[in-house]
C-alpha cells in the first residue's frame, strides 16, 4: 500500500514538472525577447491608438 | 481646421489644426536657420567650430543637445549625432537639392563614444566632433511646437509627427487614430546616391549595412518615435 502511495506521488510529482515546462516553453516562444537589445520600449495602450477607416490627414514617411 | 504645408529642413513639413498655424512656420523656420550644418553662421555652426571650447547655447539647442544624449544612451550608442564627418565622407556636404559632393568613404572612422565629447550645460556646450542633429532635431521640434501651439494640432516635420489630440495618421500604409502620440519613420531608400546613404552605423561611420529597409514606429513623442526607428534600422533585427 505505501508503495502504491509513492508510486503515486512520484507520478503527480513527475507531472507536475513535466506540465510546468511544457507551460513555461510555451509561453517563453510565445513573448519573444532579447535580452541583449539595446531598446526595451514600454507598449503603448491601444486606446492610443487603433486602426481607422477615416482618410489620413497625413503621414509618416521617411525623408 | 486649417492646414499649412512648406518646405524647411529640406522637407516637406504640415501643420494642421485650428491653432495659429502661420507662427507655426515662422517657428520652424527661425530654429532651422539656427541649427542647420550647411550654414556657416548658424548657432549649431558655431559650436561645432569652437573646437571644444564651452560656447553659449540658446535654450532650443541645449535641449535638443540633451536629447542627443538621452538618444545615445537608449540606444546603446546606434543613434550618435557626432556623425557629421561620417556625412561629409559618404558626400552629404551640401543640402541634397544641391546634389551629392564627391564621396570618399576611405576617409571614415567609426563614430567616438558621444558622451566623452559631447558636454551640455545649462546654457553652454562643447563638442569635440562635428555634429548633425538630422532626425534628432525634427523629433524635438515636432513635440516642442505641438506644445507651444496648444489645442488640437498635428505638426508633420518631414514624416516625424506628434499628434496632439487625435487625428488619422498613414504609418506604414495603413491609417490609425493616434491620440497624442508620436510618430516617425526611417529608411535607407531615401537622401541616398548609389551604395551611399545618410543613415551611418556609428560603429563603422559609413552607411550601415541595414537588414531592414524601412521602419516606422509610434511612440509617446516624436523624438522616442524617431530615436526607436532609427536604431532599430541601424542595429537590425537584433535591436527591436
């Protein structure tokens, strides 16, 4: 019976681990970002900004 | 709402909204005269001839020295305005309406570390490399009149803009309401002669060698918009 019980343990405890690196992998791939780069912007709110039909007044360009 | 397009800092530049549009232009005009490296006379010329001597400043140029600074430092060194050698090197000697001079690439060297020459106190500067304020100053002035215009007004200095209020703004082919936002765009494509263009990797003094071919970038002002889109086309990939 106490066998039974740590076989049990050790396979919730091995579950466990393997589910919170499948998770951790997952979201690591999904929130790319380097470290090394020298800019780490803050993300504007998207009530700043959103897409429009409306005609543009003007634009960005390069000069 | 009103609207005054002209041409300044070899650009095309727009104002739009209902503030007083025509000081406006006479605002850009004056600080362009003023911080322009094809005049002689002008107070940025002045200070780059002063061969690291401290020189009285006006307030529009220190502050615009001092967000050199801040754009060196955030970008880890892509964005440096100590560039001026660099452009005359490539052939950026005179305004591009003039033609490209004669380039001689051999003569560049990688750009210095920009706060070891660059100092900037209140109301004095010294450098001891030339510079050119390019973008960095459009940046600035488009944050800076949109303040000092008041209201609702967009001010568009030759692709960097601030929108103060919320307008519909074209950024990378596609419109967004940008509501007191900033916004710029870099690119290799343009103010370029062969293999030759204006936007220099510090880390060599020649044109950089860029992955990417354009970037636009909306940001809180125009100056973070136009500091981001720059070293992200400088640094790559790698950057962003």
């Amino acid at each position: 019976m106490i066998n039974v019980r740590s076989l049990l343990l050790k396979v919730a405890a091995t579950a466990l681990s393997l589910a919170a690196t499948a998770a951790s992998a997952a979201y690591v791939t999904s929130h790319v970002k380097n470290p090394a780069a020298p800019l780490q912007p803050p993300v504007l709110a998207s009530t700043s900004i959103r897409p429009t039909d409306v005609q543009p007044v003007t634009s960005t360009y390069a000069s | 709402m009103r609207r005054n397009d002209f041409e300044a800092m070899g650009t095309t530049c727009s104002l739009i909204g209902d503030a007083d549009l025509d000081a406006g232009e006479r605002w850009v005009h004056a600080l362009a005269a003023r911080i322009t490296r094809f005049d002689e006379s002008s107070e940025l010329s002045r200070l780059n001839s002063s061969c690291g001597r401290w020189v009285d400043v006006s307030d529009e140029l220190e502050q615009m020295l001092r967000a050199s600074l801040h754009a060196y430092e955030v970008s880890g060194g892509l964005v440096n305005v100590a560039v001026l050698p660099s452009m005359l090197a490539i052939g950026y000697t005179r305004p591009l309406r003039q033609g490209w001079g004669s380039p001689s690439p051999e003569s560049a060297q990688p750009l210095p570390d920009l706060r070891a020459v660059l100092g900037v106190r209140q109301g004095r500067a010294r450098t001891l490399t030339p510079i050119d304020l390019g973008g960095i100053a459009k940046g600035w002035m488009a944050d800076r009149l949109c303040e000092i215009l008041g209201g609702q007004v967009l001010v568009n200095l030759g692709g960097d803009l601030f929108a103060r209020g919320e307008w519909p703004v074209e950024v990378g082919g596609t419109t967004y309401l940008l509501r007191n936002l900033g916004a710029a765009t870099s690119s290799t494509r343009k103010r370029r002669s062969g293999e030759m263009h204006h936007l220099i990797d510090p880390r060599t003094g020649l044109p950089a060698n860029a992955e990417i071919e354009e970037v636009s970038v909306v940001a809180s002002t125009a100056l973070e918009a136009e500091i981001l889109a720059k070293t992200m086309l400088i640094g790559g990939r790698a950057a962003a």
